[in-house]
C-alpha cells in the first residue's frame, strides 16, 4: 500500500509539472506578434483612407480596411526623438527626457537607461525583440535599442539614401524570418517620407511639373534649412514661397508611395510565410510634416495640427473590430499599454502616461477628452475636440487658442477675446506640467547625454538635424 500510495503521489507530482509547463507553453504561443510600423514625417491627411485625393497608398489603405482606424491620434511631440522615445515608454517627452541636441550636434539626449522601454517588458515575457531603424536617433547611439535583442540600422544617407525603405524592409524580413518561433516584436521605422525625400524610379518622376521639372534632393533640403527653426535662433524667415511648395509636395508624395509600396511587400511576404496569424499591427507616423500653413517647411516649429495629428491604424488578430473609425482622441502614448493589455502582459498603470484603448475599442469607453503635446523647450499644447491650446515658454511663441470647430486649419488666434478660456486651458497644461515633473522625480529619471561620433553628426547635418 505504501508504495503504491507513493507511486501516485509521485504520478501527481509529475503530472501537474507537465501540465504547469503545458500552461506556460500555451500562454506564451498564444500570445499576439506584434508589428510596430512607424513611417516618418507621414501626414495624416496624405494618407487615402484619411481622404487624401492622391492614390498614393494602396498598400497602407489595404491594411486599413481590416483594421482600426483612429481619426484623431494625437503624438506627443514634433520631433523625431521625442516622439518615439513616447512610443517607446509610454511617457511624456518632459518624463522620459529624451529631447534634443545641444551645442551643434556634439552632444545629444538619449534615452535614460532606467526608463523601461515597451520591447523591454516584452523582452522580459518572452518575446524576440526586433529594431530596424532608418533614422539616425532611433537608434543605439542614443538608446533607442533598449530592450531589443536584434537592432540594425540603415543610415539614410549617400548612395542608399535613395533605396533605404527596400534595405530596411529586406533586414526586416530576414530578421522575422529567422526568428525560431516564439511570438516576436517588430519596430520598423521608415525614413524615405523625410526630407530630403530621397526616393528611385520610378517614384522620383511620378508627379514631376513639367514646366518646372521636379526639385533634386539638395535643392529641396536646402529650401528646407532655409526656414527650419531647429538650429533655432527663433528666426521664421520665409525665403521659401508659395509657389515653392507644390513641387516639394510632388516629390513628397513620392517618397509616401515608395514606402507604401515597401509595407506592401513586407505585409505579403510575412503573410505567405504564415508569420501575421495571430497578429497585431500598427502603423503611424512620429510626426506630420508641414509645406507653409504657418510659415515652415518641415516639422520644428510649431504644435498645429499638421504635426502632431497623425495616422494611426490598428490591426488586431483575426481582425477583430475591422472597419472602425474611432473619432475620440487617443494618443501615442496610449498604445504601449493597448497592446500588453490585449498580449496579457502586466504593466504597471501608474509608472506610465498612456491609457488602454480596449475598452474604446472593445466598447466605445472613454479614455482621456484632451491631449497633451510639447515641443522642445518652447511650447506646450492641450488639444481637445473643440479647442487648440498653445501654452508659451520662451518668449518667441504667441499664446494661442484656436476653435477647431470653425477654424479647423488654424489660422484665426482667438485667445485675445476669450481670456476665460485661455485661464482655464492655461491652468490645465501647467497642472499637467507640475504633475509630470513630479512624476519624472517618483521615477527617478534623470537626463543622460552622449557625445556625438563626427560620422553621426554628419548624417543628422545632413537631415537638417543640426547646423
């Protein structure tokens, strides 16, 4: 009897092991892959199924008929680093500090090491981590690569400028390919949608003027600096006219087209290779990109809604929710918790900015009535259905406000004859400023720098990055 009795406790033992490992092979092959497509610099309204007139992305319009559409995405900065340093951390540009370059490119921000990045707590759960970046701050130089197990860069810059979306879309491919089986994150980030629009042919030549011909990449970047505020004395010149612009626009648009052409081939061959069953999918830009509705060309100057309105589409597995438009306001920094909520990864909600979006999804649940905007040292923003709010901090920017009802383009600055409007929006972005010094302090997160190799100072001279 004895040994029968310990031959099944021994069976027991033994089963409910196998059965524990059963459970945790399950929940961990059942968890979603994830695909993070960030296209830089893209306009939300250069995008078809945002109503642009082009046809210009078929492939991205494609994604977006099986998918979540959010009309009103708002990123939380204009610039490259400090948006995706969002993306990344689910934290404001002031919390994760991330932000600029000092002293003409020979040092730069760069992601503090103690703020735990999204691919980082996938990392943690099991996932192979995937980076492949085309802009030079998304990059290990500055800690973007925090969390990743693979990270490849393509610089866009010289004699593969021109191809950089087809050489970042092959590292991608072989990387997911080659990933042993385990659920996988990709980020893929984009780069050819930046000035100075680098793009082959066809594409250089699809919408040429031919009166005027298409501009070359170095005329275009040099109207570009002519007015770029980044190197920013605060001086808005406008050497850059109106008639400069469509042609800029054309070959803009090209580069939009040469990349939707890459998400194409890259969504295909991942779905013949049976690699997007049980996936999810995001595409967005970092920023809008602006061709003088206020006075630049570019993306430096300025918190309107042609920056910081983005695309944002989202494919979930077996696409669930297909054909939603979602009109709430939703930030970027609302979609790291989006997508450990719907993985089953745990997060901790208050160490955080962003908020789930399931339950909007899943139910039409509020989530947030405003978004909050910074850029750089100069200006914040509160945006919310009805109103546009540009909070000041150097003495170079107008205080703001805008009825996005009437004046959707924002062009009449109607704080001067709404005080009470202005006090109360005023007191909110500085309520939230306050809450979120107190927060980057709860963290412990300090601001870390790098110096900067001559090599990438050359590369961010010539995107216009530094003087």
């Amino acid at each position: 009897m004895r040994a029968t009795a310990r031959l099944s406790i021994a069976y027991s033992f033994w089963l409910a092991l196998v059965l524990a490992v059963l459970l945790v092979w399950r929940a961990r092959s059942s968890r979603p892959n994830i695909i993070i497509i960030l296209v830089d610099a893209l306009r939300r309204d250069h995008v078809g199924c945002y109503g642009y007139h082009r046809d210009i992305t078929p492939s991205i319009d494609d994604l977006a008929r099986s998918s979540i559409i959010f009309d009103t995405a708002i990123a939380q900065a204009t610039s490259t680093k400090m948006s995706v340093g969002s993306l990344f951390s689910s934290l404001y540009p002031s919390v994760h500090t991330a932000i600029e370059n000092q002293g003409h490119g020979m040092t730069g921000d760069v992601l503090p090491s103690n703020v735990r990045t999204l691919a980082e707590v996938l990392r943690d759960h099991g996932y192979m981590t995937i980076g492949v970046s085309g802009n030079p701050h998304v990059s290990p130089v500055f800690g973007f690569d925090q969390g990743f197990m693979l990270f490849k860069c393509v610089d866009y810059f010289g004699d593969q400028a021109s191809v950089n979306a087809d050489l970042l879309t092959d590292l991608a491919l072989k990387s997911v390919l080659s990933n042993p089986g385990r659920p996988y994150f990709l980020y893929l980030h984009y780069m050819n949608t930046h000035a100075p629009y680098a793009l082959p042919p066809p594409y250089d030549s699809m919408f040429v003027d031919t009166r005027k011909g298409s501009p070359t990449e170095a005329a275009i970047l040099s109207q570009w600096m002519k007015v770029c505020p980044y190197l920013a004395t605060g001086d808005r010149r406008t050497d850059v006219v109106a008639e400069d612009v469509p042609p800029i626009i054309d070959r803009y648009d090209g580069t939009i087209a040469y990349t939707d052409a890459c998400v194409g081939r890259l969504l295909a061959t991942l779905e013949g290779e049976n690699k997007l069953r049980n996936t999810i999918i995001v595409l967005l830009a970092d920023h809008g990109e602006e061709f003088l509705e206020h006075g630049n060309i570019g993306h430096v100057g300025t918190l309107y809604d042609e920056l910081i309105r983005i695309p944002m589409i989202l494919r979930m597995p077996q696409r669930r929710h297909a054909g939603r438009r979602i009109l709430d306001i939703v930030e970027v920094v609302d979609l790291f918790p989006t997508i450990l909520e719907y993985a089953g990864v745990g997060f901790d909600a208050d160490d955080i900015c962003g908020r789930s979006l399931m339950g909007l999804i899943k139910d039409g649940t509020p989530v947030r009535s405003d978004a909050y905007s910074e850029h750089y040292q100069f200006a914040r923003s509160l945006r919310t259905v009805r109103h546009k709010y540009i909070y000041p901090r150097v003495s170079s920017v107008k205080e703001q406000l805008f009825d996005l009802e009437s004046d959707p383009r924002e062009c009449g600055n109607i704080a001067s004859v709404h005080a009470d409007l202005v006090g109360h929006y005023k007191a909110m972005v500085e309520g939230r400023a306050a809450d979120l010094d107190e927060m980057r302090n709860r963290l412990g997160i300090a601001g870390e720098s790098v110096a900067i190799g001559e090599g990438t100072r050359e590369i961010l001279r010539a995107l216009g990055y530094i003087n």
